[in-house]
C-alpha cells in the first residue's frame, strides 16, 4: 500500500494522529511498516471495537491523567483519560498497544449547564511511549488542529479555493488566520457572523485594522498646571 501524501516526508519515529473516518487496517499496517506510530479514535464505523472498548471501561475508577480545569471562550473545560493494556491480543487491529478513552467535562459559564463528550481509542504506543498524559496530548493537538481546519474551510472556504502554485495556497492560509486572530481579539460574536458583517461594510475591515482615526485610542492633552 502506498500513500503519495505520506511517501514525500520521513514519518518514522512519528505518531500520526486522525479521526475515526482514517481508523483503518491499512493506514495502520502502512505506518508501523514505516516505524511509525498511530493514535486513532474508535467511533461507529468500527461497532465491534467500539463495543470491546466501552465495555472494558464500563466500571472505570478513577483516571489514569486529568488534565486541570481550563477556561476559555466562555467555558471552563477539563479532560480525563483512562489506558489499558488488556485488549492487546484480542483486539483484531495490527499493532494495538493500547486502548483508551476520554471525557471531556465542559462547563459553560453564563448557563452552568454541564456535559460530558466521551472519545474511544486505540494506539501502537506501548506506555513506555506515551503514557496517559502523552495520549491525552496526542488528542488534544488533534482536535484543534482540526477544529482550526474546520474555522478556514466553514468560514473561508478554503477546502474549494483554486489557488495551488508556488508558496501561494501557504501564503493564503496564514493570511486567513490572521483575519481570523483577528477578528476573534476584536469581536465576541463568531467568525461566520463576522465576516458576514465586514463583507456588507468594507470600512470595518480598516477599523480592525486599527487603520482609521476612530479605531485608534487619542491621546488626552496634558493639562496646564494650575497656579
């Protein structure tokens, strides 16, 4: 099996990290033929080891690694992960070293309305590797290279832009996630709604910018000293 994506760069001693739809035999066998790693999340699309997974973990005690609470974007969120090592020989998946699964605690601050996202998985690390807080680390980088990559194509469109010359689809990217930075600094409202916003009025485009005369902050004149 060959990957043209994956033949232009040296994965070994790399850990290749994706979403369920990619959780697949062949990809696997490629990277550990490559001696390279794989951390890959367990959803439907494998029901039979999804199943083997939740119920190993069904009466779970206390976490293997809890991330501290973090707060951010209007929340406060935390991450808890469990790892075993005991579904290795049964599980029908090349090179399986170890199972896990993640919750995700999310507390939103305005509501105080809690939820829990819980995330199965398997990887070819032996915890001499990457232990519990490697893995989370591992899914955490994941999931916001991921949702980063959701916030260019949603809002920008990026997935269908032509442009694929030179350093220009690169060039292009960091412009986009600067407008992005941006407007995230600037307005508590979303990206979507935002740009929508600045698309009806290109003048917003310079106050953000901080690029017109009412956008800068004007210094106060010093005042004569009385006497």
């Amino acid at each position: 099996m060959a990957i043209p994506l994956l033949e232009s760069v040296d994965i070994s001693a790399k850990t290749l990290t994706t979403d369920a739809l990619l959780t697949q035999r062949k990809l696997a066998d490629y990277l550990l033929s490559h001696n390279a790693h794989y951390v890959f999340t367990v959803k439907a699309n494998q029901p039979s080891m999804q199943a083997d997974i939740r119920l190993l973990f069904e009466d779970r005690d206390e976490a293997d690694f809890c991330e501290p609470p973090q707060l951010g974007h209007g929340r406060i969120e935390q991450r808890k992960i469990w790892t075993s090592t005991a579904l290795n020989n049964y599980l029908s998946f090349p090179g399986v070293a170890q199972v896990f699964v993640i919750e995700r605690h999310v507390t939103r601050k305005k509501t105080n309305k809690h939820s829990v996202e819980t995330v199965y998985g398997i990887t070819s690390h032996q915890p001499e590797s990457a232990d519990a807080a490697q893995l989370l680390a591992y899914n955490r980088n994941h999931w916001s290279v991921e949702s980063s990559h959701y916030i260019l194509d949603w809002n920008w469109d990026e997935d269908r832009c032509r442009i694929r010359s030179g350093n220009a689809p690169e060039n292009m990217t960091a412009l986009r996630r600067f407008a992005s930075g941006i407007i995230q600094a600037q307005s508590n409202d979303s990206v979507s709604s935002t740009i929508q916003r600045l698309a009806r009025n290109v003048r917003l485009v310079f106050d953000y910018l901080r690029m017109t005369d009412n956008s800068r902050p004007r210094l106060r004149r010093a005042q004569p000293a009385a006497g």
